[in-house]
C-alpha cells in the first residue's frame, strides 16, 4: 500500500510540472529552454520535477523573469470620460424640450375638450 501511494505522488508532481511547464510562457522558463525542462522532467521523474519548481519555474507567478523578446510594449489607450447623463447639458436639455411638448399637447387636450366632434364618444353613460 505505501509503495502504491509513492508511485501515485511521484506521478502526480511529475503531472504537476509537465502541465505547469507546458502553460508558462517560453520566456519566462528560467535557467534551461522549456524543451529540456521537459526531457529532464520525464527522464528523472521526481528529481527533475523538483528542480522544475526549484530552477525553472519564472519566480513570481505570472510574472516573466526576462522580457519576451516578441512581445511589443503597448501604450495604455487614453480614455475619454463622458459626464453622466444628469450632468450631460445635451441630454438635459433634450428631457426639458420633450416635457415641454408633453405640456403644451397636455394643455391642448384639456382646452379641446371632450365632444368637440373629432371623435364620438360612445363609452359615456347616458
């Protein structure tokens, strides 16, 4: 039984480090190219994945210890800030424009009345 968990624990941090391995930029591998990480991983298993997560790995977590080479450096985009839309004059002007069509059509109503003769009214009771 306890050899069996050894096997499985060998297994699993060698597991461990080849996925690890496989997911962290090639820049960023240190001290050998990711390739012979590799082999040296599969070729001694324990040993060569505890100098993966002792040498090779980058040393803060997804951080590149070297700069790729590839990757071009990036301004940051200037962002232009709008006003919110109850400081936007634009926008507040426009709710004034459209309240004062809704009372002006209001006061046209009220002052047209009922019965004028542009429609019957036939749901009034009698």
């Amino acid at each position: 039984m306890p050899e069996e968990l050894l096997v499985l624990l060998v297994v699993g941090v060698v597991l461990w480090a080849l996925v690890e391995l496989l997911q962290t930029p090639g820049a960023a591998v240190r001290t050998l190219p990711r390739w012979a990480w590799a082999v040296l991983i599969v070729a001694l298993p324990p040993l060569g994945a505890v100098a993966w997560f002792l040498l090779g790995r980058p040393q803060a977590a997804g951080v590149p210890s070297r700069p790729a080479p590839t990757m071009p450096l990036r301004r940051k985009q200037a962002y232009v800030s709008r006003p919110a839309p109850d400081d936007d004059p634009e926008f507040l002007a426009l709710l004034n424009a459209r309240a004062d069509q809704q009372r002006r059509l209001r006061r046209l109503e009220e002052d047209l009345g009922p019965g004028d003769g542009s429609e019957p009214e036939t749901d009034r009771p009698e």
